[in-house]
C-alpha cells in the first residue's frame, strides 16, 4: 500500500483557514464528508475530538496525525491538510501544527490501519519532506512530493 494510492485530490487541502485545534479538525473531517467516506460528520468528529482528549496528536515537527475509529467510517482512509501559519495543536514539543494528516478507520481491527500510520510516521521523520510540503501550492503538489518520498 502506497500512500500517493490512497490519498485522492478530495482529501487534501491547502491551506486550512482553522485557527484553533477544533476547526482544523473540523475542517479535515470535512474532507471526508464531502468524499462520502464518513456517513456522519458529526458523530466522526465527535470521535477525533474524544480521541484528542485522551492525548494530543500532535507529534512535534510541526505534525499531527490526528485520527479515529467509528461506524460511520465506510473504508479505511486518510486526508491532509497544510496550514501555511500554523495552529496550537497541543504538540508534545510546543510548536504550531502545519502539517495534518487524518486517519479515518472503521470500528474492529483493519489490517491496513497500522501500514498506514508506519508509512505516515517515516515519512514526517523527513526534515526534507517536511520542508517540501511546506512550500506546496496546489493539491497536485502535495501528491508529488508524496511519492517523492515515500517507501
């Protein structure tokens, strides 16, 4: 499983306009309504929201991979978002959040749930990455640098 193959142009947005934790997180649910990935964008908000609650996401760099599992989820999925000035996210390092990526996981266990957090997780050790992503305007972009980078 290749992150550039399940990442679609409607997952990803450049730019998020959220200045707080929750309409980030709002925000990227989103995508995934408008996909129709989730039956209901509340009760999978509801689950990111709970998820934040039990620890932040934010795992420094300026990363956060927030994510949940619910019924409502219809695949195993994920979406990204940039954000070009940042949010306090809670970080475990204190520093704003630029780069998002959402998992989205139905209830049970999905045998590709864990693929895909270990590929996210090698990929945002990149500085390189990091910095490429960064600079993206367009959401064309952000699949290229995938693939640059990816394993």
């Amino acid at each position: 499983m290749k992150l550039s193959n399940l990442l679609t142009l409607n997952l990803i947005k450049v730019g998020l306009e959220g200045d707080n934790k929750e309409k980030v997180l709002e925000e990227m649910v989103d995508l995934f309504e408008k996909d129709g990935r989730i039956s209901s964008k509340e009760e999978f908000y509801h689950k990111i929201l709970e998820r934040e609650a039990a620890g932040t996401t934010g795992m420094g760099r300026g990363v956060a991979i927030p994510h949940g599992k619910s019924e409502v989820v219809k695949e195993l999925s994920f979406a990204m978002g940039i954000s070009k000035k940042g949010v306090d996210f809670d970080s475990r390092d204190n520093r704003p959040v630029q780069i998002f990526f959402m998992i989205a996981d139905f209830v049970g266990r999905s045998s590709g749930y864990l693929d895909l957090l270990s590929q996210i997780s090698t990929l945002i050790r990149k500085e390189e990455f990091r910095k490429e992503i960064l600079k993206v305007e367009n959401k064309d972009e952000v699949i290229d640098v995938i693939k640059k980078y990816e394993q």
